[in-house]
C-alpha cells in the first residue's frame, strides 16, 4: 500500500474518532481537606481557581484526574476527539464523580469516594491530605429537573449518594418524594448531609448482587403514571435491569426515567 493511501486510511481513522463533544477543560486542583467519613466513604475538598464561578446542575458531573498508579507527578493528558489520553497513548486515571457540594465563589468542591480495594482514584484518595495535586473537567450536563412531576422515585447505591441528596435539596418540599439507597452496610452510611431529608436504607445481602435491593423495588412497580419520574444511578448492569422493566415491561416513555449506569465491578 502506498503512503499516501496510508495516510489517507489514519486520516478517515481520526475522523471517524472526533464524533464526541469535547469535555471541558482540566483545570488544577489542589486538595485541601481529607475527612474519613465511615469505613466505606471519605470527603475531600478540593480547591482551584478554575472552580471559580463552576456551578454544577443538579446530579451534574465532573472529572477527576490523579496521579497514575505509580507516578508521582500529575501528566496531563490531552483530548483525541474521542477520549483522553496520556502522551504515551495510555489512558489517564480519570474517574466521574457528583460533587456534593460546590462554593462557586471560594472556587471549592467537596467529592466523596467510596473507599474499595483496588479502585485506582479511591486508592489515591486515601493519602491524598492537604497539599496533593489533582485536575477536574466539568461541569458536565445537569439533570433537568420536572418541578411539575405529580411523584418521584429515587434510586440509588453508595456512588450515587451526593446526586440523590442534591435531587432531594432541590425537588420542591411539597412533592411526592420516595428516596431509597443500597449501603454495604448500615455503619458505611454518614447521615451527617440528611437533615430534612427522607431516605429509605437498604443494606446489601452478603451474597447479593450490587443493586439488587433497587432493582427489586423497580421491578415491584405495575405501572407508572403519566406524570410521574424515575431517577436512577448506581452499578451497570442493575441500571440495565431497571431500564428493562421500565422502558420494555411497562413501556415507560423515555421522558419519565432516567437511569445511569455509574460503575461496573472490577473483574477477577
């Protein structure tokens, strides 16, 4: 093959790859406080000039880029068209997160992680004191909110427990609200944020599968009225059941459900 069709190939590669909107740009980010929270969760607040006038919607979501496992220094990847990627063409550590709070005037954020073995953001997080160097990209696409909804339903694990407290803060106080979320274990829950709020606890079987507590109250509705909303976010392919019987078994229109798949288990 001729260099010149070779090039032309690596030229209709790269433009197959930029079909995706670029993300925002990452912005330095220093962490300024790291709380431990509960076995299973820590906060950290991070602080940057870049935070500066961010205000993240509701459920909306940043990037949080660390160290990769290993390295020392913070590399800044850049953005292909369709991901990024460190100069070496590997991927960045590089993880979404729902910030919990947000000071758009002191330019401050506070992330909350679960805390596992293995998960290469949480494995920083836990020596990650005042003074460690991160980067954040955001804020993405809010959830847009339905003040008009005759009920809510919300469903939720660990991941998803700063987007189910900033829903609760911002649904109007007179809605119908049902609130429920899969802890590991009732101890891992920091209620210290709930103040005014309702929110149904559940805690995971030991054999369960992560979810499975929200996929059962799912599949436990018969119908869903017209003006009605579902908001759901947790591990993958529990987000993928209660899609299933929403949108397939009850034929839920698109409008009235929002389920992400926020996390998938690590492979053995």
């Amino acid at each position: 093959m001729s260099s010149t069709n070779e090039d032309r190939l690596t030229k209709d590669r790269l433009e197959r790859l930029r079909v995706r909107k670029e993300p925002p740009p990452l912005v330095e980010v220093t962490v300024t406080n790291h709380t431990v929270l509960t076995p299973r969760m820590l906060r950290l607040t991070i602080a940057g000039d870049g935070l500066v006038g961010m205000y993240p919607g509701p459920a909306a979501s940043v990037r949080l880029l660390v160290p990769s496992p290993g390295a020392d220094a913070l590399v800044w990847p850049e953005w292909n068209g369709n991901e990024f990627l460190l100069p070496d063409g590997s991927r960045p550590a590089l993880r979404t997160f729902t910030p919990l709070r947000v000071d758009a005037e002191a330019g401050t954020m506070d992330l909350e992680i679960v805390r596992h073995a293995g998960g290469v953001v949480s494995t920083w997080a836990e020596t990650a004191f005042p003074g460690a160097q991160a980067a954040l990209s955001g804020p993405g696409r809010p959830y847009d909110l339905d003040t008009d909804a005759s009920r809510y339903l919300i469903l939720g694990d660990e991941t998803a427990l700063p987007a189910v407290r900033q829903l609760l803060r911002a649904l109007p106080t007179a809605m119908d609200v049902e609130a429920h979320v899969e802890v590991v274990s009732g101890e891992a829950v920091d209620q210290s944020d709930d103040a005014g709020m309702v929110i149904n606890w559940h805690v995971a079987k030991p054999a369960a599968s992560p979810g499975e507590a929200l996929v059962a109250i799912a599949e436990g509705l018969e119908a869903l009225d017209s003006d009605a909303q579902v908001w759901a976010a947790g591990e993958a392919a529990a987000m993928q059941a209660i899609r299933t019987h929403l949108f397939d078994k009850l034929g839920v229109s698109r409008r009235q459900a929002t389920v992400r798949g926020y996390w998938k288990p690590a492979r053995s």
